[in-house]
C-alpha cells in the first residue's frame, strides 16, 4: 500500500509539474477572437509556482494579476490591474483583447505556444512562444 501511494504521489506530481511547465513562459499575442493582432505588441506572460501571476502588454498598456490554476488546464483569472496610457491608434485593439482575456477558462499548450479557450470550448485568444 505504501509502494502504491508513493508512486500514485511520485505519477500526479510529474503531472503537475509538466502541466505548469508547458504553460509557464513568455508569448506574443497573434489572434484575438478572429482578429489577426500579430503586428500589435501584445505580449502575455505566465508564471507559475506559489503565487501564480500573468501579466503582459495589451498593444499600449501594462496589464497584470494573478490567476487560480485548477488542474487539467483549467483557471480563473483574477481582477487584472493595468497602466492607463492613453494610445487612441490602438485603444479598441486593447480593448478586445482584455475583453478576451478575462473570459479565459482554459489554458492548452501546442507545439508553437498556447490556445486561451472560454467557457464553451471555442478558441478565443492564440499566442505564440517567445
């Protein structure tokens, strides 16, 4: 019985920590939605451990928070704080964005960065590894 919690321990913490590592990083921000932003400086960035923070450019402002990571991908992001520069070239493109990000349930690793999905399942933000 102990070899089988030890291991049963040993296998979920192996788990957990691949999980956080695939999703832990820096990335740019390249569809929002069905918006192509990928010439915008959007940046998202996720780091993990005792105190889990995102945080990141929104193409003018600084934004960041912290989020609950689930398991299985899935989170909740917490109140997001930002600078208030007032960029009227790119303001709605922010807007979208955040609009975007704070409807994120779930966060899926892929070969080339991350997929944001929302309480449906649609892919609703896709960002790219730095």
């Amino acid at each position: 019985m102990r070899i089988f919690t030890l291991l049963f321990s040993l296998t979920l913490f192996t788990l957990t920590s691949c999980d956080e590592q695939d999703v832990a990083g820096s990335y740019d921000v390249v569809l929002v939605g069905e918006n192509d932003y990928s010439e915008h400086d959007i940046t998202l960035t996720i780091a993990m451990g005792e105190e889990n923070r995102i945080s990141g450019k929104s193409a003018c402002n600084n934004y960041s928070g912290s989020f609950e990571h689930l398991g299985k991908g899935k989170v909740t992001i917490g109140p997001l704080m930002g600078t208030k520069m007032m960029c009227r070239d790119v303001h709605e493109i922010e807007r979208d964005y955040m609009s975007h990000l704070a409807k994120v349930v779930e966060v899926r690793p892929t070969k080339e960065g991350l997929e944001l999905l929302n309480a449906s399942g649609d892919i609703i933000i896709t960002a790219v590894k730095q």
